[in-house]
C-alpha cells in the first residue's frame, strides 16, 4: 500500500469524491467507502478507499490508495495529505518514513507539517494520539514540543 492518510475528523464520501473527480479525475465509482472487511471480494478494484473508524477514534478516518491513486494524483503520501488538509480543514497523519513506530507526520489544516510522537500504547489499541512534536508546526503552537536527544542523531 502506498498511502495511508489517517484523517482527525470525518472527511464527508460525498465531497471527496467530488473533489477527487474534480482535481484528479478519479470517478466516484472508483472510490470504495466503507469498512475494508465490508467490501465484497469481486468487487472491481477501487482506486481509494475510505475507511470509517470502528469507535470514535482520533485520527480514525483512513484514505488508502496504491499506485493507481499516485498515478491519478501525481503526488505522494504526504503531498496528498497537504492538498487534503487544506482543502477540507483537516489534520492529518502519515508515516514519516523512518523505522520508528511512534513517530508520525502531522499535517495541519493550513498544511503545515511536522514529526511528532503518538502513543504507542494507545497505538497498540489502534488508535492514534498525539503525544508531542518533535518540532514546532506552524499551525499547532499548542502542542508541546520535546526534540529528539542530540544523541540520537536523525530520530
């Protein structure tokens, strides 16, 4: 899977698909919305899926994709993120590419980014919960921010 945008907040199917149809050209038909285990197995292969969450989770809504959305949208996981955040005032999270579990990429509504740190143990549980930032993210003056030790190098 190449994208795994988790979402904050509720982004509605119906103004998604319009958007991705608009912007990209993915048809609405090609956009499965629901929970992935609720998809029937000949069902033609989606270009996105939106997942809603199971409870009322942080970060709970999850818009995955392959290659067929990377190829319609011409961006990558965190670009689209970007482009989403701004366009439905939404914060959002992806992995930030390293080998550490907890640490995450937050987007911010203005599309401001930033690493942080998500509760592993709450993680655990499948939720996603920002602890801290790793950094300062333009958008979130309110979150805390620890920095990594210099002794941990590029954390």
């Amino acid at each position: 899977m190449r994208y795994q945008i988790h979402v904050e907040q509720e982004l509605p199917a119906g103004a998604l698909c319009r958007f991705l149809d608009e912007s990209y050209g993915i048809s609405p038909d090609a956009v499965y919305v629901g929970r992935v285990e609720d998809r029937a197995v000949d069902d033609p292969r989606p270009v996105a899926m939106l997942s809603p969450p199971l409870h009322d989770e942080e970060f709970g809504w999850i818009l995955t994709g392959d290659t067929d959305l990377a190829d319609a949208t011409g961006q990558g996981e965190r670009e689209l993120a970007i482009t989403l955040a701004r366009a439905f005032g939404v914060r959002a999270l992806v992995d930030d590419g390293s080998i550490y579990p907890s640490r995450w990429l937050l987007v911010s509504t203005d599309g401001s980014s930033g690493r942080v740190i998500i509760d592993e143990d709450a993680a655990a549980n499948g939720h996603l919960r920002v602890v801290h930032a790793l950094e300062p993210i333009n958008a979130e003056p309110h979150l805390a921010v620890t920095p990594p030790p210099k002794w941990a190098g590029d954390w």
